[in-house]
C-alpha cells in the first residue's frame, strides 16, 4: 500500500514561522497562508510544483506518489 503523507510542516518565508498544514491528497496548491503573520505566499520558483513542495518538510501528495513509482 501506498502511504501518502498529508500532514506538512510550512515554513513562512515572510516570518519565519512554521505551522502544521494538512495538504489535498489531489490537486496542486500554488499558494498558503501563515497563520502566524497571514502573508499569503506562493511557490518560490516558477518551476516549482506546489506550495508545499517550496516551503514545507515535505513533498505534496503528488509528488510523493511520482516519487514513489520511481523508486
Ligand atoms: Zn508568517
Ligand atoms: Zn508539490
């Protein structure tokens, strides 16, 4: 079985705060909101394939999934 990890740890450019976000299990999200200082940010680069995968400790769902089946 395939265990996808939902649980992020964010970590906020403008702040330097991080926070817990539960990430979609589908679908790509461009951007997330501090709850620590609001500042609603997106990817860092433009080649970047989520929010998540910029500035969480972990790879999105779908990533997770790709990366997985390359292995
Ligand atoms: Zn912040
Ligand atoms: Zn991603």
């Amino acid at each position: 079985m395939l265990k996808i990890n939902t649980e992020a740890i964010m970590n906020c450019p403008n702040c330097g705060s991080k926070y817990k976000q539960k990430m979609p299990q589908i679908g790509k999200h461009m951007n997330s909101k501090c709850v620590f200082c609001y500042t609603v940010f997106g990817i860092k680069n433009s080649k970047d394939c989520c929010v998540y995968c910029s500035y969480s400790n972990k790879l999105c769902p779908e990533a997770q999934k790709i990366n997985t089946k390359n292995k």
